[in-house]
C-alpha cells in the first residue's frame, strides 16, 4: 500500500509539473473585431506558440489575408505586438487581442524572435499589374485567362483597395438581370445619363466603350462568383440600372471577394506588401517595374507591359489641396492608400494627365467618423432634411449638385431620415444600425425631439412627401425616383455633410487604356481605374465607379497580354 501511494503521488506531481507548463495544451479566447467577435483556438507548447487557429468571426472577405499575415507572423516571431493590417484595423486590433489574451491565460513565456531575413532576386513576367484593387484584379485575371504570365503587385497587406467599401452598385446597360425583371435600357440613354452628370465635360469616347461593355462585364462578373441580382437607382439615372447583391448588400467587397478568389485560382502572382516605386522607361517603351519588399529591399520585375491600376489621390491631402485649394481641412471616404502613386509614377515619364481639378465630395458622409452612407438609402426612398426639418434638395440629384445644398444649410450638414419600411429594404442599414450610426424615434415627433428639430415642421415634411409619392410627382424638387412612403415605425436619421470622395482627374488613356503622352500611346503602359481621367467628366455619378473600373480594367488587361506577345 505503502509502494502504491509514493507510486501514485509521483504520478500525481508528475502530472502537475505537466499541466504547469502547459504542455500540448489548445487555449480559446475571443476579442472583437468590426463586425463581430473574433474567436480563436492557440496551441502552446514548451513556451512556443505552435499553431493559430480562427475558430469563429464575422469580418469581411477581405480582410482574410491581412488576418492570416498577422498569424504568420505572431507564429514566426513569437511576438503578439505585430503591426495592424491598413485598411482592416478593427479586425487586426481584435485577432491580436483574441490572442494575445489566449497567450496570457497558458502562463507562457514566449521567445520573441526576429523575423527572417528574406533575399530578393529581379524576377521577369509578361505583365505587371500595379495595385489589387478593382480594376487591378480584373486586369490579373483578364490578362492571366488571356495566356499571359501575371505579377500583381499591391503595397497593402490586403487586396481590394477602394472597392472594399464601395456600396451603391455598378451601372450596367441591357443586361441579363434587367431583362429578367422586365426592365428596358438602351446603351444610348446610359452614354446621355452618364455625359448629362459629368456636365457634358466627359470623353464620350470612354463613355461609350464603357457602356457598350457594361453588360458583358456584369455576365463576366456573375461568372467568377460576383452575385449581382439586384437592381436599383441612383443618382443621375433615369433607369434601374444599378446591379448589387442580393437584398442591397454592398456591392464592393462582394465583387472583390469573387475576384480575388478567382485571381488566385488561377494562378496570378500576387505579391502583398509590395510597393511599386518607378516604372522602368527606355523612353521607347515600358520595361518593367521597380518595387520595395516588405522588407525593403528593391527589386526589378522585368516585363513586357504594365497596367497602372494604382487608384485615385483621396487619400492624398496635399494633392488634393495642389489642385483644388477650396477642399483643404475636408475629411475623406477614401481608404489610407489612395495617395495618387500611380499619378507620380506616370508624371516621370511625360504621361498626358486630364481633369485633375475635378473632385467630387460625397454628400451623405457622417462628419464625425468619415464613414459614408450609401447613396442607395437614398435610392430606396430616405429623404434630406435640414435643422428646420424640412426637405432642401432633390435627394437624387447629382452629388455635387446635392453637396452645395447640404453646405448651404445650417451646421453645413443635413439629416438623412427614413423609416422602417426603407431599413427593411438594404441590409448595408443594418450594419450602421448594428455600429450605432443611427438615431432612432419610434414616431416621427420622438425622432424630430431626438434630433432637435420642430416636430411639427418634420411631420408636415413626410406628410408632403408621402403625397407626393402617392402622386408620383414631387412638385417640390422634381425628384423622379419615389419608391416608397415613409410612414412605417420606427423611423431613423444619421446627419451626414460632404466628403472627399472620388478624384475624377488622372492619367489620361484611350479606348484600349493606352497611357498617352502628348496624344500618343507609350508603348506598353496601360491604365484603367480611379487613375485615370476623362470617364466621369467633372462629377461621377453614383454605380459608375464600378462599371468603369471593372470594364477598363479587362480592357486593360487583355492588351497587356496582347501587347506582351
């Protein structure tokens, strides 16, 4: 007995010591993200953490890379104080957290390690296409299906740029989805729509090709994954033409989710972290690329072609100010990497610029966070009132024309109301109700006492509204578009002002987005995106974003590879 019990207290220690030191030992913890809880599961053994795993979240498509960079290098570094991923800080804070809460509760004392010394080499590739935004994955993927060896290279650590927070839709003439819900266009009535917005300021040659191709580009897109069922209107339209996800879900992270699933399928050569400093120029023809590595070195990508698809200068203060002086201390919907790059790059080789002045501020943009609200809110019916709570504008009126009203009134800012009936209507609503954008008032005379305005100027205002809608004529404003009364509780508001938004001007390109200098192509340079000018004229309609960047960037990348051979 006696034998027995030293046998089985030095088991017992044994399996003490053990457990002390955590030994092969899994640790769930959870931290929150921007959509949700991010939940995750660390394996720790002998002080080291072993394996990562992310159990549950709720973030966007987008930010996966950028998640799984920051496990790679946590696991390689034994260190949870990693930089945050640009453009998905909410979601970088939270995984971090998760784990770092995960490492803190095994007791583990982890040997922080420095990161590995990675040699560059100059590598070649038929094209080179600079930024992984929209237009970038589309010109990958155009130039990849086209036979052609494809880098990509982006200086983020996530891939989607800009379109990650495009809402509202794409524009697109004649398609299948509008012929499937009855819905008559004609690539006429787009190519006016689209000329009449940008003060007939625009290239109607890029107009035309843009719109020619917005229905083959929407088949194209659907093909890849991209779900765009639904339809409605924006600003500037006379027609539903505005394709997005189904129930008015965000249309950008959806099609870039699709495209980037697709670009790495396939096998284009996604280079993350990379920053494409100059192009190489022999002043006959593009020759390839000089980038930094995440670790920064430089290197060449030696190729035959490049794609320019860098983005706008929203992001860009300074920019911003050198060409339209009016607009400094104004805030920015643009993501942190829209610093106009792509604009310097070409400036050094000669390359003809077109519409740099022509900026366009977003008029429902919340003062306080920068966070824009879609224009589909108004598309589905919310309506714009002032401090007297009384309608100023046509609320589908062309932005600029809509921004100038909004900084006319008191406070410089407007409230956008709606009810009920209009939430029901666009999931994108739910998430700022869900993120406390929102103020609420389960009648009209709560909401008018929440927003300190007269409730009985607020009241007489949906009152006319709602006869108008049932009239189908707004007398008041002439707004065309009346989809719904406002009358179902609880109703809702968040004040919004303008905004930078998106920067019209750019690298000036032909119909096969051949880059010009003084009107000529330079041999091998291609763009197609929010770099370039001459498509939106001097204001950009809402939904033409997306058809732009998305045509002109396959355009773009089926020359490249053409050229490339």
């Amino acid at each position: 007995m006696k034998n027995f019990t030293k046998k089985y207290l030095g088991l017992l220690a044994c399996l003490v010591l053990s457990t002390s030191i955590s030994y092969g030992k899994d640790y769930i913890s959870s931290a929150k993200g921007y959509n949700g809880d991010i939940k995750v599961k660390v394996e720790i053994t002998d002080n080291k953490i072993k394996n990562i795993e992310i159990l549950d979240e709720k973030e966007s498509d987008f930010t996966k890379d950028g998640m799984k960079s920051i496990i790679d290098e946590i696991i390689e570094t034994q260190n949870t104080r990693v930089d945050n991923v640009a453009g998905a800080t909410s979601s970088s804070v939270g995984l971090k957290r998760a784990i770092d809460r995960a490492v803190k509760d095994s007791g583990a004392k982890l040997q922080i390690k420095p990161k590995k010394v990675i040699v560059y080499k100059d590598i070649q590739a038929d094209v080179v296409v600079i930024g992984g935004g929209g237009a970038g994955l589309t010109a990958s993927i155009a130039a990849k299906e086209n036979g052609s060896n494809v880098i990509l290279v982006e200086k983020a650590a996530i891939l989607g740029g800009n379109t990650n927070y495009a809402t509202g839709g794409l524009n697109a003439a004649q398609t299948s989805v509008q012929n499937s819900k009855g819905i008559n266009d004609s690539i006429d009535i787009f190519v006016q729509d689209t000329m009449k917005g940008g003060k007939n300021t625009n290239d109607k040659n890029l107009v035309a090709a843009m719109a020619k191709s917005s229905s083959e580009i929407v088949d194209w897109l659907m093909e890849k994954g991209a779900d765009l069922s639904n339809l409605g209107r924006l600003g500037g339209q006379s027609i539903d033409r505005t394709h997005r996800p189904t129930g008015g879900a965000p249309v950008g992270p959806n099609v870039v989710s699709a495209l980037s699933k697709t670009a790495k399928n396939i096998g284009v050569d996604i280079k993350l972290s990379t920053f494409a400093e100059s192009l190489i120029y022999d002043g006959e023809a593009i020759k390839g690329v000089v980038v930094k590595a995440p670790n920064g070195q430089k290197y060449t990508i030696n190729s035959k072609a490049v794609v320019i698809a860098t983005g706008g200068f929203g992001a860009n203060p300074e920019m911003i100010v050198e060409n339209v002086p009016t607009l400094k201390g104004f805030g920015t919907t643009n993501h942190k990497g829209a610093t106009g790059e792509g604009i310097s790059m070409v400036k050094e080789i000669n390359a003809d610029l077109i519409d740099m002045d022509q900026i366009q501020t977003h008029p429902t943009v919340i003062p306080t966070n920068s966070v824009m609200i879609t224009e589909a809110v108004r598309g589905n019916g919310a309506i714009l009132v002032n401090r007297d709570g009384k309608r100023f504008v046509n609320e589908l009126d062309t932005r600029d024309v809509v921004s100038k009203a909004e900084l006319e009134q008191k406070g410089e800012s407007a409230f956008l109301v709606f009810d009920e009936a209009v939430k029901e209507s666009l999931k994108a609503i739910d998430s700022y109700d869900k993120k406390g954008y929102l103020v609420k008032g389960n009648s009209i005379e709560e909401l008018a006492k929440n927003l300190n305005v007269s409730a009985s100027e607020l009241k007489k205002t949906f009152s006319k509204y709602n006869e108008a809608v049932k009239k189908n004529s707004d007398s008041e404003f002439k707004r065309q578009s009346l989809p719904m009364v406002l009358e179902k509780a609880p109703f809702y508001s968040v004040e919004v002002a303008p905004a930078v938004h998106h920067t019209m001007g750019g690298i000036k390109i032909n119909e096969k987005t051949e880059v010009l200098s003084n009107g000529k192509p330079i041999k091998g340079l291609f763009a197609a995106g929010e770099v370039t000018g001459g498509v939106h004229g001097s204001n950009r309609l809402g939904g033409n974003a997306m058809v732009d960047i998305t045509v002109f960037g396959k355009i773009a990348g089926e020359n490249a590879s053409i050229f490339s051979k």
